[in-house]
C-alpha cells in the first residue's frame, strides 16, 4: 500500500530554517513583466508548457546542491508560475531521512542510497521503486587558508595525512617535496571536517580509502572518522571556519568555497586543478554501481587518480523521486521540476548562476531522462 506524502511545511522545519528556501512562485511573481500570462502555452526547452501545473512540492538534501536548487526554482518559475518548490538544505543524510520517512517529496543527496535504503524508499515509494537521478557532477575543492601560498600540490597521501592528522605542520618534508617553489610557513595545520552526516564527507573519505594506500586507514563514511579534528555544520560552517582561522584546510563542494585557496591534486603523475570539466571526466570514465538500473542511475566513481585530465575528488549529487505518488499532482510536479533540471537548459542554468556543476552529458540526459518518464 502506498504511503501518502503530506505537505505540511512544518515536518521539514521549512519556516525559518533555511533563509535560501525560496518559493518558485514567488520568483515567478518577480518576473511577470517579462513572461506570458500564466494560463498560456508556451514550451520550454524542457519541453514543458507553462501555466499547466499548480501546487507545492517539498525537498531536503544535501547543502552542495543549494545555489544549483535555487538557479533551477528560480527559472522553473518561469516554466510553471504555479508550482511552488521549497529545498530546505539539511545535508544529504538528512534529506534522504525525510524522503524514507515520507516527509518529502524528494531528496538531494551527495552519496547514493545504499541497498537498505533502496528497499526502504522503495516500499515508502508504494512498493513500485524509485528513480535516483545524477544532475549535479561537481569537483569537492581542497580549500585552505595560508596567506602568502596561493598555489599548492598535494598528492593523494599529503591530503590523508593531514586529515588524519599524521601530519600536523605546513612546512613538513613531506608538503614541501611536492612544492619546492613554494614558501610553506612554520604553521600548525588546523584541519576542519564536517560535523553533520555528509555525502561530501562519503566522497571525500572514498577518494582518500581509494587513493592513498596505507596513509589512511579508514573507511569511507558519511560521518567524519577521525577523533579530536576541528569540525563545523554543513558547507557554509566548514568553509566559514577555514575562513576565520589560518593554516586552517577543509574539504567542500567547489562552488561554495568563495576567497580561500584551493589545492592542485596529483592526477596521473602531475597535478591537476579542479574544474567541472575534470570533475565530470570522471563519470565517463566509472562504471555503473552495482545497485544500478535503468531508474536508480549510479555509479562506482574511479577515484585513484590514475585517468588522466580527470580531477579524482567528485561528488554525484542525485536526485531522488518516487516512481508513484497518491497524489497525481505531486507526480506531475515532480516529474515536469525533475525534467527542467535535467533538461540542457536546467543544467545550463545552474552551471551559469555559479553553482560549480558540470552539465550532464548528453548520453546520460538521455538515460535521466528516460528515467524521469517512469514517474507518475
């Protein structure tokens, strides 16, 4: 039996808890000068006609997705005046919760549902399945504050041993050999990790289990694995404190690591900045997860930095939906805002408001969206 999904707004805590939530319509409202009334059909790339859809969709997830959501709401908007789509940024682990308990219509997330929680959203979802969606493709940044060292390379062992905390000073032998132009002060290192269940910290950990051999020593997790480290709630609260304290480096989506400084990585030999191009070259070059189908659309990222030109610390932010809803108008909501984000416009969009995000590619569009047809 289907679980109804209700849109009480005070289950996901969206009355003052979240100053980015803003609703699509009242976005649309700004824009009605330079849009056609409401009620005409006019198509979008998306291939959505505008004015034909009406009520409110919730979302929580992951932080990484929050400028990304707000570009696509935004612009939405523009498409269906009268759907109203709230995204309170709660973190991933958070988000997939709500989606599991019901709360929400959808979720954000940075780390893939695992198997268990694959059967418990698909028996939330009516038993009929879910669809898990791979719209934002974005580097996670090595982003540190060291005044006077504005280019630094780190290998895949220097990041796990300053995050485990084996190497506790900028100017180790270890730093240096891998910087010799560089002037690494005499400066403690004052690593900063997430303190909130994080799909950042899921893909973060990954790479490291995945690409520094011996230097570390745990497993990939969404909840940070090491004791004593300096840690803060959710993107914004990790890079506000990398902000405020030198020597300070933390681990977060690109997009949102504003003034700091941002590490090259070892990549097959060399270094390598990020970029959503690198990020993106990863997908294409990793297989399909185990979980995968032609709805659950995952992957097993290689993260070794052995594939060339392609940056190794990726997260896949996906989008996860139900195939069925009680509700025939929260299904079609979902549906035509799953449709715009992933759409060339939707991915566009985000990528030109700053969001970090490289565009998904046009063969994986097509799996999206052959995907997203599933729901109703």
């Amino acid at each position: 039996m289907k679980i109804a999904r209700t849109h009480k707004v005070a289950t996901v805590a969206l009355a003052g808890a979240l100053a980015l939530t803003l609703s699509a319509c009242q976005s649309g409202d700004s824009e009605s000068d330079s849009t056609t009334d409401s009620g005409s059909a006019t198509t979008s790339e998306s291939g959505a006609s505008q004015g034909d859809l009406s009520g409110t969709i919730n979302g929580s997830g992951a932080s990484s997705q929050t400028n990304a959501q707000q570009a696509w709401r935004d612009n939405f908007a523009l498409v269906q005046s009268g759907v109203t789509i709230n995204y309170e940024a709660t973190g991933s682990g958070t988000g997939r919760e709500q989606f599991i308990g019901g709360q929400v219509d959808f979720a954000g997330s940075d780390a893939a549902l695992s198997s268990d929680e694959l059967t418990s959203a698909t028996n939330t979802c009516g038993g009929v399945g879910v669809v898990e969606l791979p719209v934002y493709i974005s580097p996670i940044a090595v982003a540190y504050n060291l005044p006077g060292v504005d280019d630094l390379n780190l290998s895949a062992e220097n990041v796990a041993d300053i995050f485990s905390g084996a190497v506790t000073n900028w100017s180790d032998d270890s730093i240096a050999a891998n910087n010799p132009d560089a002037d690494l002060p005499d400066l403690a290192i004052i690593p900063v990790n997430r303190a909130d269940k994080s799909g950042t910290t899921e893909n973060f950990t990954q790479y490291l289990a995945d690409a520094a051999g011996d230097a570390w020593s745990y497993d990939p997790a969404e909840v940070w694995p090491v004791d004593g480290t300096q840690s803060a709630e959710k993107t914004s609260g990790v890079v506000q404190l990398t902000q405020s304290v030198e020597g300070a480096v933390t681990y977060a989506d690109a997009s949102q690591i504003g003034s700091l400084s941002h590490a090259n990585i070892e990549v097959d030999g060399s270094f390598l900045a990020y970029s959503p191009e690198a990020a993106a070259a990863i997908v294409d070059g990793s297989p399909a997860a185990a979980d995968a189908s032609d709805s659950v659309l995952t992957f097993d990222l290689v993260r070794d930095g052995s594939i060339a030109d392609a940056y190794p610390i990726v997260m896949i932010s996906y989008l996860i939906g139900c195939q069925s809803y009680d509700d025939a108008a929260t299904a079609a909501n979902v549906k035509a805002y799953f449709s715009y984000i992933a759409s060339a416009e939707g991915q566009q969009v985000a990528t030109d408001a700053g969001a970090g995000n490289a565009p998904i590619s046009d063969d994986l569009r097509a799996k999206v969206e052959a995907a997203i047809e599933t729901i109703g």
